[in-house]
C-alpha cells in the first residue's frame, strides 16, 4: 500500500506488544533488528503473498508452499557397488570414542540472583531481585535462562577432564544466548571467541569439529545467501571468520566451503569421512528462504556429489547438522530432499548427529516406499543450556572403529536444583544411562531401534523412561508428568523425519498404550 518503513516498524512493534508479552524494548529490537531484510525480500520478490509466507513459517497450516521454493536434488542411481560396499578392516582399536556437546547459548549478561521470571524471550539478565522464588540460580535456572560464564567454563573444563581418552569432539552449534531483540555483529564474534578460546585450552591438541548454529547469525536465524553482497544483509562475516577460527582444527582444503557457505567435509580417520553441513539456510525463521533456494539446493547438492565420492572410495560418513531434519524447523521441501539423499547413501552413512532442540533424543530414518525399512540414525546432542526447564548435558559415543558405527553411547548430566542448593560446590556430573543398557538392547543399529520403538508404543513404563532420559530428568518436567497423550507424541516424533509425512507415526500408534 506505499507506507513508509517507519509507519511499518511502528505497526509491527504495536501488533508484538499485542500478541506477546515482551516489554517494548524487546518489541522494539526485533523489529528494527528484521525489518530491513523482511522488506528487502519482499520488495525483490513482489510475487510472494501473504499465504505463503504464512505457509512456510507455519508449515503449510495456512496455504500450500509457493513452488517457487520447490528444488529437486539429482540423485545418482544405485549400482551393484552402491548396495555393497566393502567391508572396512582397520588395525586401529576397536573403539573410538567421541565427546558431543551442543546449544551451549552462553549469556555474557546472565545476573545470579537476577529476575528468572520475566515476560521476555530471555530471563536472569536484570539486577538483583528480593523474591527467592524468583531468583536466579549461581549455576543456571529452569526458566528462561541461558548459562552463566562460570558454568560454561566449568562444564567443557570438566568435559575435557572426565574424558581425556576421546578421540575428538563435534560441537553441534549454538554459542549465542536468546537475546533475540538486541545481537549485534561485534558482541557474536566477542563471543565466539571467548568460548572457542575456552574449548582451545580445554581440550589442547584434540581435534574439535563445530558447525554452525542459528544463533550465530546476526539478526538471529537469518542466513543470507551467497549472492547478497550488500554488507548491511551479507552473512559473509559469519563464514569468513567461522573459516579463520576452525583452520586451528580443519585443513585449508575446507576453506572454500566454508567461506562460502559454512560447511565442509574432511577425512578424519581412515575410512571415516565427516560432513558438517550448515543447514540453518532451512530454517523456517530465515527470511532468506523466501528470496532464493539458490544456494540452499547447492549446499545440498553439495552434500550428495561428496558421499557419492566417499561411497565410490569405500569410506563411512558421519554427517553434522544443528537442525534436525523432522522436527518442524525445516522447510518442507528441504526436508524431503534431505532424505532423499540419506535414503541414497545410507549403506554408507554411519551415523548423524543433530544440535537445536535441546533435548537428548533421537531419530530414526525409513524408507520412503517402505516404512517398515529403518535405514539409518540421528542423534541429538541435547544442550549445556538449561533453557528450557531441562539439566545440562553432553553425549559420549562409543563407535565402532570398523564400521563407525555407534556402538553405544553416554549421557552425562548433573542436577541443577542439586547444584543450585551449594554454589561453592562444583555441580555433580553423571552418568545418566548407558542407552544400550538401560534399554536392553542387542545394539544401536537402526533396525534395534525400530524393534525398541514398537516396543515404547505397547510399554508405557519404557516410554516415560525415554521421556526421563529426553527432558534430562529435568525437575519441572518431572513435576508436571507425561501421561499418554503426552508419551504418544514423544515417541511418534522419533519415526518423523520429513515434514508433512507421519505415515510411521500412525502405524506405531493403530495398537499402542493410548488405544486401551
């Protein structure tokens, strides 16, 4: 309708205060922080409407996607080697053992016994309060709280010494706190460095391979593509300095990528290839989607032209990627393509691991004209934050030095209302389970989680247990129960790798618990 950017700022910092509960501040800051990307896309692509921008923030809930965004992946077709590769023999040991750790979201301003109570997307920022109810913890809280220096430098410290026999480590992304309204370029990259600095002394010469998250990006979620060049939208900065900082750990022969990009691959044992992707340019928060799949299909092109290399020189692949491709987070399409590429390569994908949602859980992938086929896994990292209502963790895998398959793995987490209780002690970390133990089963190889998936849909005890195990044992969660509807959901999300396409989900559940 030809209103001014200033009229349109003014509107949505009114239509925020109305919908939500943030303090104009915060209203202020998201808007002004997004305003000038949002009306750049949408005046470059004049062909966009309403409902589909609608459609793609909400999954399709309101309208169908614009085709625009449609993209096919070619896919390479499967030959005799394809669907038999060799067996690896190593003379290396038996087992590798890998740290993951993610979704640290350190807060520079985190206040101890600050407001953990207030309307804003991020708590425990604000001085002092006189409620005890409301107070800050020393080592973190429940609520709305990212963590506090003191526990992030006490956690990768007590990582590093707990387990000095890993092999390597992969940090599945997001450094940043949940300061949405108020990031600005400068304090990222401050950031940044004052954790990787952190991560460099804790762990000395050990290799460490990070990828991106969503909040490393300046505004937050939004990542331009390659062909904005303009400095005031350009993610450039983020890629040339995520190359300049991980060269302490990656070979020049990753430069390209990343500076293009953010992502790259590398051969990390014998055998075993890595592939860390950033796959935030999904995410349905990036305005950027809205503008070009360009370099979203390139990436992802990219990612089937490098493990159909691995694949024709024997190797394994483990694959890192902050957003899980299930959960709702990535558009429609790229979910599908996803997918599509894991269904093609999964004899030789070992394993995948996943960051974003900060809960301890994982995925199992089928096969599009075969649900009832597992063919491969994804497995989520959880989060040293607490945000929110969970406990710190991190995962060690234990993987096969021949396969690199995962053998098993370890979550260890401590007790934050514990911890919180005496905050001159160090918080106790342990073991929460082995989930090859506590499960009872023969291994982690898709199809044993397949058989323990059906499993949790008819045993309501084994259920609420991988519940306890998701949420961290985290006390809020506990206090509020899980009954049946609520332990559905939890499993069904674990067979849901593809927007739009719960086919499994509702197979799981025709004779589950919830039908008696």
């Amino acid at each position: 309708m030809g209103d001014s950017r200033d009229n349109l700022a003014w509107s949505a910092i009114q239509i925020c205060r109305l919908a939500t509960s943030f303090s104009y501040e915060v209203c202020k800051g998201l808007v002004n922080i997004n305003i000038d990307t949002i009306l750049f896309v949408i005046e470059t692509r004049p062909k966009i409407t309403q409902r589909s921008i609608c459609a793609l923030f909400l999954q399709q809930e309101c309208g169908e996607l614009d085709e625009s965004l449609n993209f096919h992946i070619n896919i390479s077709p499967l030959t005799s080697r394809s669907t038999k590769p060799k067996s690896i023999k190593r003379s290396t040991s038996q087992t590798i053992k890998i740290i993951q750790f993610t979704d640290l979201h350190f807060d520079p301003e985190y206040v101890v016994g600050g407001n953990a109570n207030c309307n804003d997307p991020l708590c425990c920022r604000k001085e002092s309060v006189s409620n005890d109810s409301v107070k800050a913890g020393y080592w973190g809280d429940y609520r709305k709280c990212d963590m506090p220096w003191h526990l992030v430098e006490h956690a990768i410290k007590h990582m590093a010494e707990q387990h000095p026999d890993a092999d390597f480590i992969y940090y599945t992304g997001d450094f940043v706190a949940h300061n949405v309204w108020d990031t600005t370029i400068d304090n990222n990259i401050a950031l940044m460095d004052q954790l990787y600095q952190l991560m460099m002394e804790a762990f000395g010469s050990k290799a460490i391979y990070p990828i991106l998250g969503n909040h490393e990006a300046h505004p937050v979620n939004v990542f331009a593509p390659s062909s904005i060049n303009q400095k005031e939208f350009s993610s450039q900065w983020l890629y040339n300095y995520a190359a300049s900082i991980w060269s302490k750990w990656l070979p020049a022969s990753t430069q390209q990528t990343i500076q293009k990009g953010g992502y790259y691959t590398l051969l990390i044992k014998p055998g075993l290839r890595l592939i860390a992707l950033n796959n935030n340019d999904c995410y349905i928060f990036n305005w950027w989607v809205l503008y070009s799949i360009e370099d979203i299909q390139e990436q992802l092109q990219w990612l089937h032209d490098t493990l159909l290399n691995a694949e024709k020189n024997n190797e394994r692949v483990h694959i890192l990627a902050h957003i899980p491709s299930g959960d709702g987070s990535c558009f429609k399409y790229w979910s599908r393509e996803y997918r599509r590429v894991i269904e093609r390569f999964y004899r030789i994908i070992s394993a995948q691991f996943n960051g974003h949602s900060h809960y301890n859980e994982f995925n199992v992938f089928y096969e599009t004209n075969n649900i009832n086929n597992p063919i491969s896994v994804a497995w989520n990292g959880g989060s040293i934050t607490t945000y929110y209502d969970v406990n710190p963790n991190y995962n060690i895998y234990y993987v096969d030095a021949e396969n690199f398959h995962v053998n098993d793995y370890e979550s260890w987490i401590f007790n934050l209302t514990e911890a919180n209780q005496d905050s001159i002690k160090s918080p106790q970390w342990h073991r929460q389970y082995s989930f090859k133990d506590n499960f009872k089963i023969p291994d982690l190889m898709p199809s044993s989680l397949d058989n323990l998936l059906l499993s949790m849909t008819t045993d309501r005890s084994m259920a609420r247990q991988y519940f306890r195990y998701k949420i961290k044992d985290g006390d809020p969660f506990l206090k509020s129960d899980c009954q049946d509807d609520c332990l559905r959901d939890h499993v069904c999300e674990i067979s849901i790798n593809e927007i739009g396409d719960d086919r499994k989900c509702k197979e799981l559940l025709k004779n589950s618990f919830s039908s008696d």
